[in-house]
C-alpha cells in the first residue's frame, strides 16, 4: 500500500478532532494525547475481543497508557479548575 492511501485509511479509522477548548499551548497537547490515548484503548480493546490479547494484557496496558496520560497532565501543569 502506498503512503497516500495508508495517510487516507489512517485519517479515516483515526479521525482526529479539532481542539474547541480553551487554547493554551499546554491544553492543545493535551487533548492530542488524551485523543492519542482514546484510540490506543479502542485499539487494545478491539484485541481483547478478538481474543489476540488477555484481560489481564488489556488490564496492564491500559493501565501504562493511564500512566502516561497522569504524567502528561501534570508535567504540562494543567490546573484542574481550569478543565471543568
């Protein structure tokens, strides 16, 4: 498959949303990693149907994926009030 069409097909299976929040350089990232985030969880999800992963893998991976997202949030020094 060439690029063209692996760019077309990812851009439809992974449609990335556009940021309507408040801007801040801090909450753009963000949401591009809680969307990131999103479609890695659907991803293990939809191999956890299929039987290609164990719960107990899901469970582990969705949880470093949890982990990831908590740093990220608190490196970028988010304040909660301001996401509500």
């Amino acid at each position: 498959m060439d690029d063209y069409n692996q760019i077309n097909k990812n851009n439809f299976l992974y449609q990335p949303h556009q940021y309507l929040g408040k801007f801040t350089p801090q909450n753009l990232v963000f949401n591009a990693n809680l969307q990131e985030f999103s479609q890695r969880v659907s991803y293990i999800c939809n191999q956890q149907t299929d039987e290609k992963y164990s719960p107990l893998t899901c469970y582990e991976e969705i949880d470093r994926l949890w982990q990831q997202l908590t740093h990220s949030f608190k490196t970028l020094g988010i304040d909660k009030n301001e996401t509500e």
